[in-house]
C-alpha cells in the first residue's frame, strides 16, 4: 500500500481533525428536528428549504446550438447569482482567511504560470495519511464528508430545469424531487475569488468517482456560468482529491490559464463525424502529457466522451485530473503520477519543501505557494519541473490515449497522418481572455415562490 503525508483541505467549518461527529437526531419542543446543526445531512435536509437554480438541458422541445457555435454573455445571471452569494458569504465572516488580500503575479516567461501566495490555507494542520495507490475507494461515513456541512455555506441547489429555460427560486424545497439534490457551497480555505464546490445528490454518498450524469452537471454549471474566467475542475483519488465524497471545484480567476494557450496536435475523432463530432487533441510544449477534448454536436456528446475516458482511467487504477474550461467548449484530461513517485521517494526534497501539490488548478499553470520565499522566487523554471514531475512516461501516456479511444469510441490518428495535418493546418492554440464586467444578462427567469 503506498501512502503520504499531506495537509488536509478545510473546505467547510464543520471539517475537524481526527474524524468527524456523527450527525444525531436531537428533540426541539418535544418532536425530533434533526441534529440541531441545520446540515445536509437527512436529518436536517427533509425539513429545509435552499435557493435554486434550474438550468435549461435542450431536448427534443427545445433547440440546441452545436457546442463550437455558442456565444456566451460577458456575465451570465448564475455567475452573477454564485459570485454575489460568496459575497455574502465572506461579510458574514464564514471563510478562514480572505482570498483576495493574497498576493499574486504572473511568473515571467513564456508560458505564463500564475504564482499566488497563500499562507493561510494549512495554517496550524497537521499532516494525514493518504492512500494514493487506489483511485477507486469504497465511501467511508465515518470521515468527513459533505453531509455534514451547515447549510449557511450552501449557495443554491443546482438541478435540471423542466423547460426550454433557466430559472431561479430564492427559496425551494430542499427535497423537491425523488433524487437527491445537487449543492453548490463554499469552500472555506478558497484558492481564489468564487471558490465553490458542485456537490452532485449530496444525500447520496457518493465516493470521489466520475460519472456521466455528474459529469454532465460539472459541463452544465461551466456552460451555464458562461464565462471563459470560471472553470471547473476535478481531482481524482491517488491525484490529491482528499475528500472521498464525490465533488468538483469551480473558481472565477481573470487571467488566462497558461494550458489554454499551449498548441495542440489532432490524435483522435469520431469514426465518423456525424456520429458524435468530438476531437481529442494532445497538448505541444507542456510539461504534463495531456489531452484536451472539444467539439460534440451536442453537450451530451462531449460530456460523454470525457466522462467514459474518466470511468476507463478509473477502473485502471489511473489517477487524474480534469479541467473544464472555455464556457464547458474545451475539457483538458490530466493523468498523473506524481503522488505515487512521492510515495517512492523518487521526488526532489526540494520539491517536496515548497509543500505544492499538483492538482488540478497547478496543472493548469495557477500554482498556490505556501511560504512567502516560494512566490518571491518562483520561476517558470520551477514551474515546469514542478509539473515534469506530474507526467507520465511517453509509453504510459500511449496506453492512456489507447484506454481513451476505445472508451470514447474515438479513431486514433496515426503518427503520420497527425504529422500531416500538423503541417497542413498548423498546431491549433487557444487563448480565452474576456473582459471582466458586472453586467447582468437577463437570461433567467427569477421565480419569488416556491418551486
């Protein structure tokens, strides 16, 4: 079994070392009335109402723009709604330290990494033991999970909508629906403005593994928020996910990240396009071999075609991290390993002092630095050995493109047709840099009662 030490997350205030309380009924006037926290938890949900938010899901009633032709809003009403909630929630005094005192710079260079010092975030944790030799792990009630969060760190519930549009109910059953509701709360230990986490039916337990319904809400709120600055982004067990209660990550931050602008090399499409229209392309001049995914004719295409390559990696034993980025347009898929060489021993000291571990926003190129002579000092050079280190093996990463393509249902592109192509079109790059507003795009309906 292979094991490290790390600093845990606090994500919520009601996160404590060395377990967690059970969530016990307790009597108000003589009836139970949950635990008395007023949490996720059964106990106290059933009898709760939260804000919602329904967004619209295009079916056969209801019109579908092709994923590459959207033309998202400069600021959609749900990132309006999910960044005003967070700033209520920071008022009242419920994040450990304030985010946006934290100092950071684009590191010189060419690609562009993003240094930001955080002392704040392990302040005064002891390290845990981690397992990170099995990406697939049984659910353990016993340990922290979400279900215990107060409900005052929730911003909204996140579901389907029933119509051809979004919607938004101040106040709503928390139970509306046979299904568990999806949440969206706060993390109290933010990496950067709007730090929140998608907690998929929340009631339910369900362990830190991808898949494709949730993976669809993830594609879902990236696409919905509509704005090229608020990405989503996964980490999977055995890649620094230290909550084994399924959840994803999302966070505002006007700055490309520097994996959006590095040229990509076409290695896979559909068998035929008018089956489902999704491409795989292999990230050029990056540190981390990866892939990124684009195109579908619909969102239920590319959300597909990601989500089977996760399930694959998963059931391989494979750790990774996703990135998704460009409004929901792009998905970057990262399979790493640096977790388990520091399991080996086989990671510099000097690394491994700067206390960074390579999840998915540092893969990304925004690395979070702990001590204050890290940031003074960074470098693109430590950046890309930093991530060098993340990078599996030219014949790992050739059976990770293998597992993709059969789970995806995707044609590999041979070497020399790539080539070919390469040279015809040239490397394809991306960069999305909006302009960062507060205008409100009137694209939701606002519902005063109840759901």
């Amino acid at each position: 079994m292979l094991t490290i030490k790390r600093v845990a997350t606090v994500v919520s205030n009601y996160q404590e070392e060395g377990g967690e309380k059970d969530n016990v009924a307790v009597a108000v006037g003589g009836e139970a009335k949950g635990c008395g926290r007023n949490c996720l938890g059964k106990c106290c949900l059933a009898a709760s109402d939260l804000p919602l938010y329904t967004f619209k899901v295009p079916g056969e009633d209801c019109a579908e723009e092709s994923v590459l032709s959207l033309k998202p809003p400069q600021m959609s009403f749900l990132l309006n709604l999910l960044l005003g909630q967070w700033d209520d929630r920071m008022n009242r005094g419920l994040f450990r330290y304030d985010v946006t005192s934290c100092k950071k710079k684009v590191i010189p260079g060419d690609n562009g990494f993003i240094a930001q010092l955080n002392e704040g975030r392990h302040l005064k944790k002891r390290p845990t033991e981690f397992r990170v030799d099995r990406v697939l792990q049984d659910f353990d009630g016993k340990k922290f999970n979400f279900t215990k969060v107060g409900q005052e760190e929730v911003l909204f519930m996140f579901e389907q909508s029933d119509d051809c549009y979004s919607h938004f109910f101040p106040s709503a059953p928390a139970i509306f629906k046979p299904t568990s509701p999806n949440v969206v709360a706060i993390n109290v230990s933010p990496i950067e403005y709007g730090h929140v986490l998608l907690i998929p039916r929340v009631l339910d337990c369900l362990p830190q593994r991808i898949d494709r319904a949730s993976f669809f809400l993830a594609l879902s709120l990236a696409r919905e928020a509509a704005n090229s600055f608020f990405r989503v982004g996964y980490n999977s067990l055995g890649a620094f996910a230290t909550i084994n209660h399924l959840h994803f990550q999302a966070y505002y931050l006007a700055s490309p990240f520097p994996v959006e602008k590095v040229p990509t090399l076409r290695v896979m499409t559909s068998a035929s396009m008018q089956r489902n229209g999704v491409v795989v392309s292999q990230l050029l001049k990056f540190p981390v071999r990866s892939v990124v995914f684009e195109g579908g004719h619909t969102l239920q295409d590319l959300s597909d075609a990601v989500a089977n390559s996760c399930i694959r990696l998963q059931r391989n034993n494979i750790p990774f991290n996703v990135l998704i980025a460009d409004c929901g347009k792009r998905v970057f898929l990262f399979p790493q390993c640096y977790a388990e060489k520091q399991a080996r021993g086989e990671v510099s000291q000097e690394l491994l002092q700067t206390q960074v571990n390579p999840a998915v926003w540092e893969i990304g190129g925004h690395i979070v630095l702990k001590r204050r002579e890290d940031f003074e000092n960074a470098s693109e050079d430590y950046a890309w050995r930093l991530l060098a280190e993340v990078s599996l093996s030219k014949e790992s990463f050739q059976e990770v493109k293998a597992h993709i393509s059969e789970a995806a249902g995707l044609h590999e592109i041979s070497d020399t047709a790539a080539h070919n192509l390469h040279q015809k079109e040239g490397p394809v790059s991306t960069s999305s840099a909006p302009t960062a507003t507060t205008h409100l795009h009137q694209d939701c309906l606002v519902v005063k009662g109840g759901a």
